[in-house]
C-alpha cells in the first residue's frame, strides 16, 4: 500500500515561493510517475505536474516557467518549487503517484497553499 505525506505548504505573498516535499512509502518506485495536483475552492482537481522516473517531466501551462518538479528515487521523495506565486495559485495541493503497470493512483492528504497579501 502506497502512502504519501506531504510537507512545505503555508501562506505567501505575492510573488513569493513555497516549496511542497512528498515522501513516498513504495518499494518499486521506478514503476511509478510522481507528480503534484491541486484543487482549489470550487474547482476540480487539476494537475500540476508529473515526473516519471527517467526524469521526464510536464506541467500545466499556468504553472510554466515559475514551477519546477523534481524527485529523488533514493530518498523516494518528490519535490515541487513554487515561485512567483499568484492569488490564482491558491489551493489544496495533493500529492500523486501513478503506477505504470497498474494505472493505478495513490493520493496524499494533501496540503494548503494559500497566497494573500
């Protein structure tokens, strides 16, 4: 069973960064895609972006250029560097993980991100 505990989220200002850490509990993590969703208020879940294990990554383009995903298969952890922080990225961040063979997902608790001045 897969668990996922993130850490990192907050309050920020505009045009500030946060950076989201997920620590990953899987023992065959190379079959898996890591990425980070995130729902605000009244909106579904949308993604972030992913990482698979060679390193490939993608993003949603509202997030392009300011997020940066990365992950780390030895620690089994999965980053996400947020700058430039806007009112519009406010939400519930969820960490995910996709199992390549299974197509299965595995869900954090996740963690809020609020930006307000």
């Amino acid at each position: 069973q897969v668990q996922l505990v993130e850490s990192g989220g907050g309050l920020v200002q505009p045009g500030g960064s946060l950076r989201l850490s997920c620590q990953a509990s899987i023992r065959t993590l190379w079959l898996y895609t890591m990425g980070w969703y995130r729902q605000a208020p009244g909106k579904q879940r949308e993604l972030v972006a992913t990482v698979t294990s060679d390193g490939r990554t993608t993003y949603t383009d509202s997030v392009k250029g300011r997020f940066t995903i990365s992950r780390d298969n030895a620690k089994k952890t999965v980053a996400l560097q947020m700058n430039n922080l806007s009112f519009e990225d406010t939400a519930v961040y969820y960490c995910n993980t996709y199992h390549t063979v299974t197509r299965t997902d595995s869900w954090g608790q996740g963690i809020q991100v609020t930006v307000s001045s």
